[in-house]
C-alpha cells in the first residue's frame, strides 16, 4: 500500500502546481485585461516618473493588484514601441477597470488641468451645479444624476429624515468653502468632496451639536434661514434668536413666517418639477407650515450654524428690514406693526 501511494504522490504534485500555475495565470491575465474589477473612476497623483512609485500609487488606488507584474509589462510594452512619452507629473483620471495598456497610456498624456471655484454662504445645490458646469468640471445632468443615484457613506447623511416632500435631500450639506477640482471630473467625487468637507466641520463643532435640542438636521434648516435672512452679517446672532425664540414659544408663534422660503419655491423648485405639487410648496412656506420647513432652503455658512447652535439670549419675536438694510427688532407685535408703519 505504501508503494502505491508513493507512485500517486508525484501526480498528485503535478496536478498541484499545475492548477496553481494556471489560477497564477488566470489572475495575471484578469489584472493585465481588467477584468473583473469594478469600474470606478480614481483620481491619480503622480509625483514621479519612476514606474516603481507609480505602481505603488496604482495598487494603493486599487487600480492594479500586483506591482511586479505591471512594471514587467511596463518594460515590455515600451520595448515594442507602442509607447514612447515617458510619464507625466501630475493627477490623472483613470478607471479601475482599465487594462494595464489604458493606464499607460493615460499617464503618459496631459496630466489633468485644474480650476478653483468658489462657493459663497447662502449658495444651492442647483446654484452650485450651475457652477461646476460653468467652470468645466462636470455637467449639470452628470451632476444631479450621482447626487440621486450615487452611493455616499456618511454618517450625517443618515440623520436626515426620509420625507418624501423633500424637493432636495441633500439641501444644505454642500459646505459652501473654495475648491480645487478637475476639469472632467467624476461627478461622484466632485460631491465627496462637498461632503468630506461638511463632515469635517461638523467634527469641529461637535460639542455644541451634541449640546443642543435640535437634531443636525433642524440646526441646518434653521441655520439656512438665518443665512438667507441675515446674508451673514452682524445681525445673524439675533436672526438665529428670533426664531429660536419662536420655536421655543411654539403655542403662541407657530410660524416662523420668513420670507426667503418663499423665493426658494418660487425659484427653485416650481421650474425644476415636472408638476405641480402644493404639498410640497406648503411644507416649505413657513407662512404656511409650522415650525421649520420641509427642508433647508440653502447650504448655509458655519457662522449662521454656529448661531443657531448658540444664538444670543433676546426677546425678540420680530424683524424686518427697511429700505436702507436696517433691521429693527420687535418683542411683540404690536411693536412690530409700528416700526412697519414708522420705516416702512
């Protein structure tokens, strides 16, 4: 019996090796081809020409899986001429599911160019979309189609409630601050960047949003009001008191009756909805709705969040504007009705 299995022994080896030669194969190929991996795109910065670095970059991006088998193919598919630009310095775009000759290729093109936008407090997403495409970054369709259909891990994102009158779920965690962004770039990171941003400054704060009443999403509705009605001024503490006071006296002042809910209905939803939904328009009209609205009306500054998070202690109810950009402030109304009558 011994006999016997020491004759099997060496197949049993052979036939071994050979599978594992064979998967050894089968791998290779896959990595060389680009198969089965996902396609999505990544954004390389290349430092240096140095093929070595370079694939260190790729596999860390996840790009390619084995940094031997790239650079041999490196070596291989120059000494056949099919290419001869040496690689450039700088970020490319580039796809998981590129075979090692596209990713050659790619890096040895115009590293990608680069523009800086800046995005002013009281911005929308659609403003912000306008943007992007303006400056050559992504397309406004692109845009708005990985907003809806892309997949963002965030943990703030998960605390905002599913509502279906919400016209735009993520109104108002777009961090309005200066970017640097691709030409050409995937819409998906062009929002992850948006979003790591806000998750950030989130981070900084989080003292004051875990001593607060108010959920992260209530602070950043409240918060885009006060941005729209204060403009970030000096007044944007006692904005932020006045409805803090009202939400607070709710019995009494169940509407927060602030005027640029309105213009967002009117500027940016009704052009953007196929039909007519009064439901929603009334979940954001704080003339109509109670408490806050529906959803944040703009993406607001960190100073009108701040002042939400610890707005000033006043007795004011009211407020308005006069034709100088003056505010005056009321603790009833029939102060209020006065002032209107006096500067207005």
């Amino acid at each position: 019996m011994s006999r016997s299995k020491n004759v099997w022994l060496p197949v049993v080896v052979v036939l071994g090796v050979s599978v594992l030669i064979s998967l050894l194969i089968v791998f290779a190929g896959m990595d060389v081809l680009g198969w089965g991996k996902d396609p999505d795109d990544v954004t390389l910065r290349v430092d240096s020409a140095n093929v070595r670095e370079i694939s260190k970059e790729l596999k860390k991006e996840g790009v390619i899986k084995s940094r031997y088998l790239f650079t041999v193919y490196e070596k291989l598919y120059r000494n056949v001429g099919k290419v001869k630009n040496a690689f450039g310095v700088g970020r490319f775009k580039l796809n998981k599911s590129m075979a090692y000759n596209e990713i050659i290729r790619n890096l040895t093109q115009e590293p990608l160019k680069t523009v800086t936008v800046d995005f002013l407090p009281g911005v929308t997403v659609r403003d912000i979309s306008k943007e992007l495409a303006k400056a050559k970054v992504c397309k406004e369709g692109e845009f708005f189609d990985a907003l809806n259909n892309g997949c963002f891990d965030y943990e703030f994102l998960r605390q905002i409630p599913a509502n279906k009158l919400r016209f735009n779920r993520y109104e108002g965690y777009f961090c309005p601050d200066k970017y640097e962004f691709y030409v050409g770039e995937a819409p998906k990171m062009v929002i992850d960047r948006f979003f790591e941003n806000f998750e950030l400054k989130c981070k900084e704060y989080s003292k004051e949003f875990e001593n607060t009443k108010l959920t992260l999403d209530e602070v950043i509705i409240l918060a885009s009001l006060v941005e729209k009605e204060a403009g970030g001024g000096d007044e944007t503490g006692n904005v932020a008191s006045v409805f803090v006071n009202r939400l607070n006296g709710k019995s009494v002042y169940p509407k927060l009756n602030s005027d640029p809910t309105i213009r967002y209905i009117e500027l940016y939803i009704k052009p953007y909805i196929d039909t007519q939904n009064q439901e929603m328009y009334d979940a954001y009209d704080t003339y109509k709705c109670n408490g806050l609205p529906v959803g944040p009306i703009c993406n607001p500054s960190i100073k009108s969040i701040k002042a939400v998070l610890n707005p000033p202690e006043t007795d004011y109810y009211y407020f308005f504007t006069d034709k100088d950009g003056k505010y005056h402030w009321a603790k009833n109304l029939n102060e209020h009705n006065a002032s209107l009558r006096k500067y207005l």
